[in-house]
C-alpha cells in the first residue's frame, strides 16, 4: 500500500517523502514540476510528472499503484500573485484539487491530509489564533485553502472521505538534503540570506506602518521539519480511524519581519541591507498559532521551534546550494 504525495518535489512535499522513506512507507509522487525539482526525489521514488487535474494521469497511477492515502501539498502558494492572478489560483488550487478528490474517491482511497494555511484566517481577532478562529482570507490564495477545507467537510459528510487538514504558518529552514528554492524567490528568510550572501543588493521590508511594536509584520516561523512530522502523525492519526480535524501548526512566538533580519545577521554574522517597501496586497498584520490542537491530538512536538535553528538551518542549505537545486547534482 502506498501514500500518493502531490506536491512531493516541493519544498515541504519533498522533506515529507523523505519522512515517509525513512518510516518505510512506499510513496508516489506526482507534481507537473512547475515550481519543484526533480532533483528534490530521490531517484527510487516511482514519480509521476503532470497535473493532479490530468484524470487519465491519475487513474494510470492508481493502475501501477496501491494507493491508501493522499498528502496533498501541491499548490501555488504566493500571496501577492494570487492577489494579482487569482484564476491561477482558484484554477490550480481549488479547482484541480476537487479533481484529485474525484479521482481518490473513484479509487477508493480515503485517506487525505491536505496542507492550509494561516493565510485562511486573513486579518485576525485574537492571537494566537486557534482552530475556531474565525476565516475570512485576505487573499485569494486563502480563499482557494478556505474553499478545499469547506469542501473536504462537506465531503466527509457526504462520501466518508476522512481528513486531517493541517494549516501552516509561515514554513521556513531547511534538512541536510531539501532546502526552499523557489523561482522567483519571495520569501522573507530565502530573501534574507541572499541579501546577506551578496546575491541580491537588499533585502525589502513591505511595510513599516502596520499596527505591531515596530511597525512590521508579524509571522509565526515554524521548520519545516516539524511540519513534515506532523504530516506523519496526521497519516497515523487516520490509519487509526481517529476524527477528521483542522489543525493549526506553528510555534506560537510571533517575529517581526525587522526580527527576522536582525536573527539573520546574528545566524550568519553578516550586515543584511533592509530598505523601507510599501505593504504587500493581501498582507494580514500579524499571524501567530495556537498549536495546543497539534500537541494534544496529533501528539506533535516540534523539534527546532526557535528563530536562530531554523534560520541556521537555511543558512547552511543556500552555503551547501549556492545555485539551488539546479546548481545542485543530488540525487
Ligand atoms: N516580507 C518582506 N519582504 C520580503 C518578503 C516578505 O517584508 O522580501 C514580509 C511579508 O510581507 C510578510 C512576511 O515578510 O509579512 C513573511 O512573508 P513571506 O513571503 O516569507 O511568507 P507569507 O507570510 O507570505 O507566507
């Protein structure tokens, strides 16, 4: 039996195949290599390059495969884009999902951990915020995570498709072998120690005028370590026919972006260049987690839960893939 992973030469997709290896499961991955790297799965991995929208790409996999249960960690995930393009969005995000789950429910399977985002919340009441915090997103990309989280309840109900959903504050850092190389890179830590490896000139900083102590936005970093292996625990969480849950995960300590600088220059002993940049549409003001749910019904603990370990981390991957994986020859 295997776990079909969408998503798996990602970021976070990837460091859960590698999770999943080590625990000995047997995984698929599938992923139309948009913004993944091959070289981000290991070469034994059966790997299935195309759209988890592609039916007849689908259903050839559940031909060569036994399938039990689906991570679903495909998706595109930039808010200011979604913001500027939101049919790429709610076409890739919500729209192809809902496909996949036609294609796993003709399958049978009925398994299905899906990666959200505190970016459903939008702009929030309270911190840190818990799961019965209210979801309103700011952005489309939100609003597509929002649209799945409905449609898995309502799928739940109607067809048994049981489900942990699994909303990540801000993934950051990096394991020995997987580290985050987007293109285009838009993230605060990436963005960071480019600027402070002399790759790029400056690092922005998108507002200095939101209502936090120094005017910058707040984020809740968590690594994505500790998101995988949460990932592994919703997976056992299921097979033991547990409930479906929402389930919040970060650390619950809020930085703000100028922190986030200041610990960059302190991890890697460098002067990170930061200038002044208007706010960034879709940008909630501040996004910390109450992860007490992941804790107490997941048994999740996370392992590198400071600022400094997860940045040291990514320091260490951009020195190891000063290219990224395309400079890379890892397999
Ligand atoms: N941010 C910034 N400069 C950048 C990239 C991001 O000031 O070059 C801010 C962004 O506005 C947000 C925080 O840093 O408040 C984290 O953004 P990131 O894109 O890393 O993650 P997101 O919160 O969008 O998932």
């Amino acid at each position: 039996m295997a776990i079909l992973v969408t998503g798996g030469a990602g970021y976070i997709g990837s460091v859960a195949v590698d999770d999943l290896k080590a625990r000995g499961e047997d995984v698929v991955v599938v992923d139309n290599l948009v913004y993944g790297h091959r070289e981000a799965i290991d070469a034994d991995i059966p790997f299935y390059q195309g759209n988890i929208g592609d039916r007849d790409l689908l259903d050839r996999i559940f031909a060569e495969h036994d399938i039990e249960s689906c991570m679903h960690f495909s998706a595109y995930a930039y808010v200011g884009e979604s913001v500027e393009e939101p049919k790429k969005y709610f076409d890739n995000n919500y729209v192809q999902t809902l496909a996949l789950l036609d294609a796993l429910l003709a399958n049978g399977v009925k398994r299905f951990v899906f990666s959200s985002t505190c970016a459903s919340f939008g702009e929030p009441q309270y911190l840190p915020i818990d799961e019965s915090h209210p979801q309103s997103p700011t952005n489309p990309y939100g609003w597509t995570k929002f649209m799945v989280e409905r449609t898995l309840s309502a799928y739940q109900a109607a067809y048994g498709l049981d489900f942990v959903v699994l909303r990540y504050f801000n993934a950051a850092g990096a394991t020995a072998r997987r580290g985050e190389d987007h293109s285009p890179e838009t993230h605060l830590i990436p963005l960071a120690l480019f600027a402070a490896s002399g790759r790029i000139p400056h690092v922005s900083i998108f507002g200095d005028d939101y209502d936090t102590p120094d005017g910058t936005a707040i984020r809740d970093y968590i690594h994505v370590s500790d998101l995988s292996s949460a990932h592994m625990a919703a997976l056992d969480h299921l097979r033991a026919g547990k409930n479906p849950e929402f389930i919040n995960l970060g650390n619950g300590n809020g930085y703000s972006v100028k922190e986030v600088i200041r610990t960059a220059e302190r991890v890697t002993q460098r002067p990170i260049k930061a200038v002044i940049a208007p706010r960034r549409a879709g940008d909630p003001s501040k996004l910390v987690a109450n992860a007490a749910k992941a804790r107490e019904i997941l048994g999740w603990q996370p392992q590198l839960p400071t600022l400094e370990a997860i940045i040291e981390s990514a320091w260490s991957w951009h020195n190891a893939n000063t290219a990224g994986y395309s400079g890379s020859d890892r397999k």
